[in-house]
C-alpha cells in the first residue's frame, strides 16, 4: 500500500512539473516542445519499473490434516499477537503457525463459544476477538 502512494505522489508531481514545463514551453517552437515532452514521458515510463518492489510471497497450504478443523473456512483474520484465526462450520481455529488449538461450543460451559458455526471474527482496539456466529449472535474472545 505504501508503495502505492509513493508511486502516485510521483506520479502528480511529475505530472504538476511537466504541466510547468509545457507551459513555459509554449513560446518556443511546437516541434522541440514536442521532442522535449515525449523524452520526459519515455524516461518517466522507463523509471517506473525500478520502483517495483520485488516479494519473494510464497503461500503454504493448511488442511484439516494439519489440525485444521474443517476445509470449509468462512472468515479469517490476524490478531495484533500475530495469531491466525480461522472461522469454519465446526469451530473456532486458532493457529499459532505451527499447531491449532479449535474452540468448539460446550453445551455444559457457559463460557465456551455459542455456536460452532463461524461467520465473522473482528478484533477490537482494546485486542477483544468478537466472533459472529450463526445461530449463537455475536461472541467476546478474551
């Protein structure tokens, strides 16, 4: 995203210094403002490239046979502890980048999530995970 920005506050500076140029070019002759126009913008073409930001992304595929609940994955999010959580049909999935650790509902537990359907998780300012579930409303993690 931030570099995005770079690119488009270059890109309106150059354009506002080019838009001076031209002006202050009118009172020459049309061809030479013509060449000196086209070899700004053929150089500004050129450079844009080497702003490029090269990632090396490489993905990694989670499946239920790593611990992953269920295949079926609704909603994801990371929380500000980097934890990677995972809403799906049968539960909550927390992982830690190496295991999972599932938050199923318990009938018997008043503290336990209300249902297992997953469809939303959002963290809050205050670091809450609320979890949006289908027949059990919304849900406060702490």
């Amino acid at each position: 995203m931030r570099f995005i920005e770079i690119l488009l506050n270059f890109s309106y500076n150059f354009v506002m210094i080019f838009k001076r140029f031209m002006i202050s070019q009118r009172a020459k002759k049309g061809r030479k403002r013509l060449i000196n126009g086209r070899l700004i913008l053929l150089l500004l073409f050129f450079s844009i490239p080497l702003f490029g930001k090269k990632d090396n992304i490489r993905f990694k595929r989670i499946t239920p046979g790593d611990g992953l609940s269920q295949s079926a994955v609704s909603c994801i999010i990371q929380d500000s502890d980097g934890f990677m959580w995972f809403g799906t049909q049968d539960g909550l999935n927390r992982y830690d980048g190496y295991n999972f650790k599932i938050y199923r509902r318990d009938s018997n537990g008043k503290t336990s999530i209300s249902d297992n359907y997953i469809w939303a998780i959002c963290e809050s300012q205050e670091r809450f995970l609320w979890i949006g579930t289908n027949d059990g409303g919304l849900n406060k993690f702490d």
